[in-house]
C-alpha cells in the first residue's frame, strides 16, 4: 500500500518512456481478462475429465499419476488466476504499477512482460535473494561446511 509520501510521486515524475499512457494500462487489462478466461475454461475442463475408467491395475496407476499432475496443474492455475485477479483490482483501485515493497513504480517493461507482478525487479531480486539465505542456496547454509557436516 502506498503512503502519503510516496503518492507524491506520480507519473509525472517517472521517466517518460517508463509511463504507462491509457491506451497500454487497457491493454494490459484486455490481456489479463483474456488470460483469466482462458485459465477458467481449463479449470473447468479439468473438473469435466476427472471421471475415473474402470481397468487394470497398470490404468489406475498411470491415471492415478496423470491425476496428481493434473492436481498440481490446476493449483496453479488456480494461482495464477488469484494473481491476476488482484492486478485487476490493483487497477481499479489506481494502485497497479507501483511496487508493494518499495512504493515505486514498477517500470513498463516489467509490467508488459509480468501484468501480475507486484514488485518491481529490484524488489523481486532482494526477496529471493533472501529466500535463498533463509534455506541454504546449493544445499549448503550458515550451518554446515562445505562438506556437508554442521559446524560445531
């Protein structure tokens, strides 16, 4: 959310180039209701082909397997849909386009290629760059050595 300071800087203030004119910002939007559609009508096509066929134990198997991926599809699709939806109310709300951590404007670029996105690139970077300290990038952490052993 941004603060009564950070309103202070509008698009006026961001580089000309980086500004999103109307014409885009509704671009943006036709591809996000498109984008949501199409994620609906797969949602709802994959609840459609759930009915399981009576076979061999090999069968079950295999549709047990395509059943678990189908799973993990949907949630996120599911996701994603939940993501693109609250770009739509970040826009209604005038609030899209501006970063959630840092309450600058995220940059066109970044927003044409991720419509969804919530953080601008450096934001994003710091974040995984912290969730890769938290867990250990390459299986090592803080706590062990790079043969694998803990530190006494």
């Amino acid at each position: 959310m941004r603060t009564e300071e950070q309103d202070l800087d509008t698009p006026d203030e961001i580089d000309s180039e980086e500004a999103m004119a109307a014409e885009e910002m509704q671009e943006i939007q036709a591809m996000l209701m498109s984008q949501m559609e199409e994620i609906e009508e797969r949602l709802n096509a994959t609840q459609e082909e759930t009915e399981f066929e009576v076979g061999d134990e090999v069968d079950h198997s295999v549709i047990s397997q395509e059943q678990t991926l189908n799973s993990l599809i949907e949630s996120r699709e599911i996701e994603r849909l939940q993501q693109i939806k609250d770009a739509l109310q970040r826009m209604d709300s005038g609030e899209y386009g501006w970063c959630e951590e840092t309450g600058q404007w995220i940059g066109k670029k970044r927003l044409m290629a991720l419509p969804f996105t919530r953080l601008s690139l450096e934001a994003q970077m710091e974040q995984e760059r912290r969730a890769n300290r938290n867990r250990g990038v390459g299986g090592f952490s803080e706590d062990t050595n790079y043969a694998g052993n803990y530190r006494d």
